[in-house]
C-alpha cells in the first residue's frame, strides 16, 4: 500500500509478526502529522489473517529470506524510478529482520539514506555491520527494557527472529562482538519523558502517532539535512 504524498523521497514501513497495520498505521499518522510529505509504502511481508494466532511469521524464517528479497528489489526500484531521492526503511520487532536481510543484500550504490529499528526481535548478538554498511547516515535503534512481555519473555520461549532465546535487541540493545563497537548506530532506550510521545515503554505503544510526529520524523529529517552538508 503506498501513500504517495507530494514530495521527493520514500519511507517504507515494515511491521511485525501477525501485523494488521496497527503499528504502522499510526506511523503513518504520526509522519503525516509531523509535515512529512514523502511517499509511505507499507511493505507486507507477513502470512496474513489466517497466521494472525499462531508463531508462523516467527518461525518460518524461509519466508523471512524470501520476502526480504522481494525487499531488496522493491528498494533497488525505488532508486530506479527516482534516482536520487531519500530512502528510509522504519521496521518495528521482526520486521527489523527482514529489514536487516534486505539491506545485506544490496549494492553499495544502492545503499539507503537511512533505517530506524524499533523494538527489534532479533537477537542482541545479531550483527549489524553489513546493515549499517548500506545505510548512509546510519540506524536509530530503539529499544525498551519494559518491553519484557514481546521480547523478554516472548523471545525467551519462543526465540528471537534469527532463532536465538533470550531477551531481544529491542529490550536489551544490540551488543557488538568484543574488541568491536558499531559506527553509525543511535541507540534510543526508553526514558520516562517519551510518555507523553504515547509510547509507554512496551511493545505495542511504539506506534503511537505521536511518537512517530516527534522522534522518527525528526530522525528523518535530521538524517536528510546530513546528506545535503
């Protein structure tokens, strides 16, 4: 589903697990209500409705490659069809995976403006450093240690997207391998003056429209202005 707004750049959005819209829908809301103007392409990776109770999205990590190809052609078209124009890629929870495996597989020339990734599901050990290698002004990583039902307990028992267990990136931040640390990587961890963005420390709050107004669309923005220095 796209939203082609008025101006130059796009915006993919990339939900979760079982993702009816929910969060992404008020991201949506939230950038359009912040003034943002790019097109907001809502990529949907997900089973649909008949998975809507079950653990297939997690589980089936086939289909996790799979899609993020399909992803990494969609953005290779988006730099075709308006060359030179921002691109930014904003995942929340497994979604951040197919974020991350579609960004893997592009081309250095192909590389995005920049990605932001909201309580992630995959594991804190993932690395990142190719990720962050195909995004020009780096990744916004926002993560919550309250977040303990999705990405606590949840990843524990039933694993993270790239099939570890344990507590998520999304809860804990990632953690670079030792000897090593990441460049370009902004973490955000939860603190109490986000409330009154509407995002209250916990997994589903994160697509407050207010949240997306005030921290993503100013990340955008300020991400933008870099490339123009």
């Amino acid at each position: 589903m796209i939203d082609r707004g008025t101006n130059q750049g796009t915006i993919f959005l990339v939900g979760g697990i079982n993702d009816a819209g929910f969060i992404t829908g008020g991201w949506k809301l939230g950038l359009r209500w912040a003034g943002l103007t790019h097109r907001l392409v809502h990529f949907r990776w997900q089973h649909g409705r008949w998975a809507l109770f079950t653990l297939h999205d997690l589980w089936n990590t086939r289909r996790h490659r799979q899609k993020a190809a399909e992803f990494a052609d969609l953005i290779r078209a988006c730099h075709r069809e308006h060359p030179g124009e921002p691109i930014h890629v904003l995942a929340h929870s497994a979604g951040t995976a197919i974020a991350s495996y579609a960004l893997e597989a592009l081309a250095p020339e192909e590389s995005v403006t920049s990605a932001v990734f909201v309580g992630s599901g995959l594991s804190p050990q993932y690395d990142l450093t190719p990720v962050l290698a195909r995004c020009r002004k780096g990744i916004l990583a926002v993560d919550s240690p309250y977040d303990f039902v999705f990405l606590g307990i949840g990843t524990t028992l039933f694993g993270s997207c790239d099939r570890q267990f344990g507590s998520a990136a999304g809860r804990v931040g990632f953690v670079p391998a030792a000897g090593h640390e990441y460049a370009h990587l902004v973490r955000l961890p939860w603190r109490r003056e986000l409330l009154w963005q509407g995002w209250h420390g916990g997994h589903l709050s994160q697509g407050h429209p207010r949240f997306a107004r005030l921290t993503l669309a100013k990340w955008i923005r300020e991400a933008e202005h870099g490339e123009q220095e």
